[in-house]
C-alpha cells in the first residue's frame, strides 16, 4: 500500500536512539539520514519486483534482520525522447525486454547497499538462514553526489521519470548553468528554466557565454577552476541560493532549531556544492577544471 508515516511520537523516539551509518559526515548527511528514513519488513519469499526510485540523490539499504538478496542494473536503458520513456514503477520493465540485471548480491545482517538514481533493482527474502520476518532500513544522503554518473547518463536522466515526478531538474542542471532553480514545480516551469539557463542551438553563443563565466571563476587567471574558486564563486552575496537546498521539502517537516547550525550546514552545502561541480565538469579528473573541460 506504499508505506505509512509513523505518528510523530514514535519517529522522534526512532530518531533519537537510531544512529546513521558511519560514513555519513556532516550534519546535512546526518539530518537528512534521520528524516527520510524508512523501515521496510519482509517476511520469507517476499520480493519487491524491478524498479527505480525516484530520488535524485543516493540512497542506502542497511539490512538489520536476516539477509535479502538484490539484482541490479546500474546503467539505466538509454531514453532517446520522453516518447521512448518506459514504466519504472514495480515490475513495469519486465514486459519491455530491458530488463538486464549485471549484479546480483546477498547482503547480510549488518551490511549495506548503496544505489544511485535511476538504477533498476529487484529484491528477494529467502527462506534459507532467514528469520520469519526481516528488517532493513532506507535513508538517503546529501554530500556527495554522484556526479559523474549523472553527466554520464544525463540525456536519459532529464528524459526519465525524475524530471516529471522527482525534483530533480534544477539540482543537476545548477553544475553546468551556476543558475538557481525556479519557483513553481517542473511540470509548469521547463520553458521558464530554459530561458534562465540562457539555453541556445547557436554555439558561438553558447562558447561566448561559457568564457566569460570561466573568466570570472577563474580568480588566479591560471586558466583552470579549483574548488576553492568554484566556493568563492558560488559563495558571492548575489547566489545565496548556492548555500542552502534547491527545494525545501530535503528535510520535510525539519527545520534548524538555531541560526547557528543553520550556518553550520549552509557552510556544508556550499562547500559540498563547490566540489561536486568540480568532479561534474573534471572529466579527466585531475582536479583541475580546464576551459576546454567547461
């Protein structure tokens, strides 16, 4: 039935003694942890059939009772147009022959999978060394982002169904454009971000605009962008979009309690923003952002 929201009490009492994975740093991973947590149990045979979610950013599977066997595909089928767009709700790809899983893993009691957006996956309780009921835990985190999986698979991503049901729009486009999101929901707004992406088919006008902003990023004139400039960059007064989330509904019912760690974590994010535009536009990964790379 999709799920239901536990009553306030309870997830605050959950919030309270539940400790998120190790590996999230930060208040913003650690908050953002806490609030989008789900608790999903299965009994044995059960079995969730192929699908992708629609987050824009990653999310973790921890396994706290028994064992659940997952497939996936981590390369999304290409999208050519939203015309070849496919059904990505549960069992939706089967009838289409795409369905073409490379990984398969049984992840133990204790362990974790991580997964990326738009990657189909499929899962299955076995009866064997299973309890009669298991548990596992879903949260999501912020820093970092898979970037380079996102400009890998970009065309098909902004033809998916991300762009019609998630949010996803504004936060991956803002690595290449550097423009805030807009303010009414995708559905009403595409041709409204175009213009504010300045988007154009002339590229001598796409080539003029992006050297005039890597000039202006490029504080050293060393003809490559480091994070540290992409952070001042970002960080002027005139982008303070740049240090807080593209939409508001990240933490849903959450605010900071205090002005003090609502700097805290808009520190992080802008930080965390500066370097995932760096790996975004770093294709050949050297730390550096060249003009060419831009």
């Amino acid at each position: 039935d999709g799920g239901d929201e536990a009553p306030p009490a309870v997830r605050a009492e959950i919030q309270r003694v539940w400790k998120p994975a190790y590996f999230l740093d930060g208040a913003v991973n650690l908050r953002e942890a806490n609030e989008s947590q789900e608790f999903w149990f299965s009994l044995q045979n059960g079995s969730v059939m192929a699908h992708a979610d629609t987050y824009c950013i990653p999310a973790v599977s921890l396994q706290l009772r028994g064992r659940k066997q997952w497939r996936l595909m981590p390369a999304p089928p290409p999208i050519g147009s939203v015309l070849d767009r496919y059904d990505t709700h549960d069992g939706g790809i089967y009838g289409k022959g795409l369905w073409r899983p490379s990984y398969e893993a049984m992840v133990l009691e204790g362990e974790a999978l991580v997964f990326f957006p738009h990657q189909f996956h499929e899962t299955f309780v076995p009866e064997a060394g299973n309890p009669k009921c298991t548990v596992a835990t879903t949260f999501q985190f912020q820093h970092p982002l898979p970037v380079r999986f996102t400009r890998a698979f970009l065309p098909t991503l902004v033809n998916s169904h991300l762009y019609e049901e998630g949010h996803c729009k504004d936060l991956w486009h803002a690595f290449s454009t550097f423009e805030p999101p807009g303010k009414k929901a995708m559905q009403q707004d595409l041709s409204a971000s175009m213009k504010r992406w300045c988007t154009s088919r002339d590229d001598a006008a796409i080539l003029h605009r992006s050297e005039a902003m890597f000039r202006d990023i490029d504080a050293d004139g060393s003809g490559g962008l480091s994070a540290p400039e992409l952070e001042r960059y970002l960080g002027e007064p005139s982008r303070k979009w740049a240090r807080w989330f593209l939409t508001e509904d990240y933490f849903y019912d959450w605010q900071p309690p205090s002005a003090n760690e609502r700097e805290d974590m808009s520190r992080e994010v802008l930080r965390n923003r500066a370097e995932d535009t760096l790996h975004y536009h770093d294709v050949d990964n050297d730390g550096v952002v060249t003009s060419a790379e831009f």
